[in-house]
C-alpha cells in the first residue's frame, strides 16, 4: 500500500504517540512495583505519609495500561491506517477519575516529600537503596513521581502535532480536533484544581497573619487568589507646595483577583491593612518631584475602607495613591497586574516577537510563568531589567519570564508557528462555532 510523504507523516505522529505512551508505562512500573510497593519504604512511612506521597498512583498505571492495550489493538488490527484519536477519547473518562486527583494532590506530595527528607532518616537511608537500583536508570523518585504531570502535557502536544498532519477538513482532522480538546480540557481542570489549592492555602496562612485599622471583611473566599504582592515606597502630597514628594513609607500591596489591599509590614511577617477597595483602576504617571524619582504608577481606589471612613464622604470617591518600585520591570508588572481591563492582544498577528525556551524556568511569585524547555512564546511586553512577559502557544498561559532562558527565534519560525495556532484554532472552530473566538 503507497502513502503519500503527508500520509507517511501523519502515521509516524500516531505511531510515535502509541510508543511514547509504553515508554511511559515502562517508567509507571518502576514507580509502583520498585518504589510504592518496597516492603522497606513501607515499613517506614505512615499510611498517611503513604496516601500524600503516591496518591492514586497505581491507578494511573492502570489506565495507562488499559489505555496502551487498546492504541495496540487498534495499531494491530489495521497497521496502515490505524486510529489513535478515537481511543483518546473513549479513554479520556478514565484519564479524569485518575489524573485529577493524582495532579491535585501534588502540593500535598511535596510537602510531605520534603518533610520526610528532613526528619526521617529512615526514610532517606531506603530512599537512597532504591534510587541507587539499576532498574531506575539514575532516576530519583521525585522524578517518577512528577510522570503523570508531565504524560499529560505530553499527550496534548502529540495530539496537536497529530492534528497538524490531518487534511483540513476530514473526518482525521475532526476527531484529532476532539480529541485534543479533550485532553487540553483535562490539562486546564487539573491545573486549575493545584491551583484552587493553593489559593486557598495561601489565603488561610495570610490570613492568620493579616490585621485592619479600616473596615474588616472575610479574607477567605473560595473564588478569591492572590494575584500578586510585594512592597512599594509611597510618595504623600504636599499640601502647602502641592506637589508630590517621595517618602521612606513602605506600603505592602496585595493584590487579589476582586479586590486590593493596601498595609504597613509590622514583625514577625505581619500586616496591618490601613485601606482596600474591590474597584481600582492603574496608570502610568510622569510627575515633578523635588529628587529625580522614577518607576512610578498611581493608583485610584474606588470607595475605599479609608475613605468611607472620612467625614463628609461621598459615595463614588476614589482615594488616589502614587507607589514607587525600585526597578522598570517591577513598574511594568505591578501595571500589568492591575490593569484588569486591559486590551486583549491579538498574538496571532504578524509582528509580535517569538521566543524559544532553552532552559526550564520554575515561577516565584504570582505574576510568572513557569517555562519548559521548547515551549515557544509570543511576547507581549519587555523590561529594561531583563524581564519579557508572554503567552505560551501551547496553551495560551501568559505571565512574565525571565529573558535569559529564552532566544528569538527566526521570522520563519515565527510564521510557521502563527499558521500552526491558526490552523488549530480554526479546526477547533468547525468543532465547536459557537466558542470560536
């Protein structure tokens, strides 16, 4: 049977998801057999110490075994033109019940990951025999257990190059669409579930630590997370040359996806919040000061807890404070934080900057974004320190990274890129009408 070089290309990208995925199982059962049933390691860990370290693991290698039975099957019953994307979706049920748990259990595994590295010796003394097995290839644990992370992102990157070798509108193209909006989905829940996570034990930790001189309102909130904080230099008015002049005030912002917080850091980590709004707006600001002050922004906020508190206040008032970072790119992101209605970018258009991840980057605070190596970038905005900010195409995340852990990548490269994404989105689409945009 002769195939077409498109044809050709197109098998290879199905055949190299069905052997991608035996590798992975391969790894799995090292995982589960080597590690999560060592007699030893069990010996010394509690059952709860057990549950937070490797969560649903088995359980994901029985899917991914149930899963690489059918893509063989399927492969062996019609080796020239078999089907991958219809197995993806009939399994992609069975991928939720286990990967959503396992990946929201994932702070919970570090945690206690790294609390028996400190405080168990025992632990550390088996860990490191197992580890030390030729079986593991000199791979740690850490590095097996971060596999179902990382299996599903890989999945939707082979599902979408699948789909870039599938003729535009047929019957392959339609279930390539399917099935990687499928996976894609299941990325997005799981990430949002780590997220929510985190979220809320991030709130209920600031919470313990956070007091109000101004009106007091419930830190907790199940759809409430930090965006962004950090500290800033307020600059006060001078009321008898009405001008603007720096100060040694700190103020410690923290920023919250439905409302701001202004406060005075106090020892021992604490904050007094001295005023906060649910509606804020920023700008850039260029003002005469007596000294030469850059990095600056203001900020209004909309009946505020502190002007609501003044006399004589009136409903619609916006209390206005001028902050001062100390480098362009802290400027330039406390903006981009709270610029909440701000013009959406057309990254697709021509032009942009595209940038190529040469090595991984592990976000540190709110606003950034954590890189892989590869992932291809558009960037959107850039610093004088160093700092771009961008959405990565694979999955249309966006947040500042960086630039020394990326290079430009040539205009061809960019194009062929931009036709990609607009091939995918145009396919999803035909898909679906009604969420094209």
């Amino acid at each position: 049977m002769s195939m077409s070089r498109e044809e050709q290309k197109l098998q290879e990208a199905k055949f190299e998801l069905i052997m991608s995925e035996a590798l992975y199982l391969r790894s799995l059962n090292i995982a589960v057999d080597h590690f999560q049933r060592s007699t030893e390691l069990q010996d010394v860990l509690s059952t709860q110490d057990r549950q937070w370290l490797f969560s649903r693991l088995s359980e994901v290698r029985d899917a991914s075994n149930d899963f690489l039975f059918d893509l063989e099957e399927e492969f062996e019953n019609n080796m020239y033109n078999f089907q991958v994307c219809d197995v993806v979706i009939s399994h992609e049920p069975n991928f939720r019940k286990v990967y959503l748990p396992y990946v929201t259990n994932q702070s919970y595994q570090d945690r206690t990951f790294q609390t028996l590295m400190n405080n168990n010796p025992k632990f550390q003394h088996v860990l490191a025999k197992l580890e030390s097995d030729p079986v593991c290839q000199r791979l740690s644990l850490k590095s097996f257990l971060i596999l179902p992370f990382q299996r599903i992102t890989r999945l939707r990157l082979l599902l979408q190059n699948i789909l870039k070798r599938s003729a535009p509108g047929s019957h392959e193209e339609q279930k390539a669409t399917e099935a990687h909006n499928a996976i894609e989905k299941l990325i997005r829940d799981c990430n949002e579930g780590v997220q929510k996570m985190r979220d809320t034990e991030e709130l209920i930790l600031l919470h313990q630590k956070i007091q109000f001189e101004c009106k007091i309102f419930p830190l907790i909130s199940a759809s409430r997370r930090l965006v962004k904080h950090g500290e800033v230099t307020s600059l006060e008015f001078h009321p008898i040359s009405f001008k603007w002049k720096g100060t040694t005030r700190q103020v410690y912002l923290h920023l919250f996806s439905d409302c701001l917080l202004l406060s005075r850091l106090r020892e021992g980590g604490r904050f007094v919040v001295f005023d906060h709004a649910s509606e804020y707006r920023v700008e850039r600001c260029e003002i005469k000061l007596h000294t030469n002050q850059k990095n600056i922004f203001r900020v209004f906020l909309r009946d505020s807890a502190a002007s609501q508190a003044r006399e004589g206040y009136m409903e619609g008032h916006a209390m206005q404070y001028i902050f001062r970072t100390e480098t362009q790119s802290q400027k330039l992101r406390w903006i981009y934080a709270l610029s909440t209605n701000s013009e959406q970018i057309d990254f697709l258009r021509d032009g942009l900057t595209q940038v190529q991840c040469l090595k991984s980057y592990k976000a540190r605070e709110n606003d950034e974004l954590s890189l892989e190596k590869a992932d291809i970038l558009v960037v959107t905005q850039n610093s004088d320190e160093g700092w771009l900010c961008g959405i990565r195409l694979s999955d249309l995340q966006s947040g500042w990274f960086p630039q020394c852990h990326v290079q430009p990548i040539s205009r061809n490269a960019c194009l062929r890129n931009l036709q990609e994404e607009q091939r995918l989105q145009n396919a999803r689409a035909k898909l679906h009408p009604t969420s094209a945009k």
